[in-house]
C-alpha cells in the first residue's frame, strides 16, 4: 500500500514537471498540491498559472495558500490584506485572518483581527482563528475570555455548544487540562 503513495507521488511530480502541454488541468493539480500539502509542486503549477492569467483573484488567493503552505507568512500575510482590501467581504476577512493567524504575532496583528473580529462579529471562524493567533501567542487566557464572551451573548444553544467547545479544546491544545476541566464544568 505504502508503494502505492510513493508511485502516485512520484507519477503526480512528474505530472507536474512535464504540464506545460496541459494546462487545462493546472486548476486541478493545484488544488491537489495543497490538498496533499506539496509546497514545491503548488508553487511550480501556480507559476504556471499566473503566466497565463496575471491578476486573476482567485490565483490569487491560491497564492496565498500556496505560501502559507511554504511558510511563507509574511508574504502571504501581504498578499491576504490586498485581497481583503480590495473585496472587503467576511470571506476576504477570513481569508485575511487565517494568513495573520499563521503568522508570528505582533501589535499591528493583534489589532488588526481584532478589528476584523468586531467587524463581523459573531463569526465563528473568524473567532476561532483569532483566538488559535491568541493562544499560540501564550495568551490562552484571553483566547478563553474571547470565547466566554462570545457564549455570553449568543443566544442559540447549538452555537454555545460549538463554542464551549472551542473553551475547552483550545486549553487541551496548549496542555493545560486544569483549565479544560474547569471549561468542561463551566459549561455542563
């Protein structure tokens, strides 16, 4: 089975390296490169792409992906804002907030989720990368606050349990039981 993956792999790369004479099918293996989490394929393909077709969004928004994947933040971070500046959608807002989220934290990015935060708040999402930015920034007790807040003032039951559910999964991440355990209590 394992020599299965490793011919499929192998047979994808070369795919890849000779897919100049299909570019039909650039979408597709794209989507496949960053599906399978294959950094150098997705960034040869999207090249590829943007050769013929410069300043399409959704290459775009691929590209941010397709750095995020390199761990590439800062240029994706950049590339994420110019999108969201130019939509200014809750998608964008997401897309924006998941490459600040991806990178290292700072006070411009803590003020600038934030700020998408409240713009369109109650977004779960939107919460959920804010507060993952917050706790692996060591600040698990505010990511907490964030979410409790959020319970606080959703009325919908189904939603509160999503989000105690953020409350006590993201103490567990962080390897803090004590504190999922006082969360599970919490919100019995």
């Amino acid at each position: 089975r394992r020599g299965n993956a490793k011919s499929a792999l192998e047979a994808f790369r070369t795919a890849v390296a000779l897919s100049d004479a299909i570019p039909e099918m650039f979408p597709e293996m794209l989507a496949y490169s960053l599906h399978a989490k294959l950094p150098g394929e997705a960034k040869a393909i999207l090249d590829k792409l943007d050769k013929l077709g410069p300043g399409d969004k959704l290459l775009a928004k691929q590209r941010v992906a397709t750095l995020i994947l390199l761990k590439q933040n800062e240029d994706a971070v950049r590339l994420a804002k110019s999108i969201y500046a130019e939509e200014q959608s809750q998608d964008a807002a997401l897309f924006y907030a998941n490459a600040l989220s991806r990178s290292d934290a700072n006070a411009d990015r803590d003020q600038i989720l934030l700020q998408l935060r409240h713009r369109f708040a109650g977004n779960r999402d939107l919460l959920t990368l804010y507060c993952g930015y917050l706790v692996r920034s060591g600040r698990l007790d505010q990511a907490v606050i964030e979410i409790d807040g959020e319970i606080s003032r959703t009325p919908d039951k189904s939603e509160k349990y999503a989000l105690a559910q953020l409350a006590i999964g993201f103490p567990l991440e962080a390897g803090q039981p004590d504190m999922a355990e006082a969360q599970v209590k919490k919100y019995q």
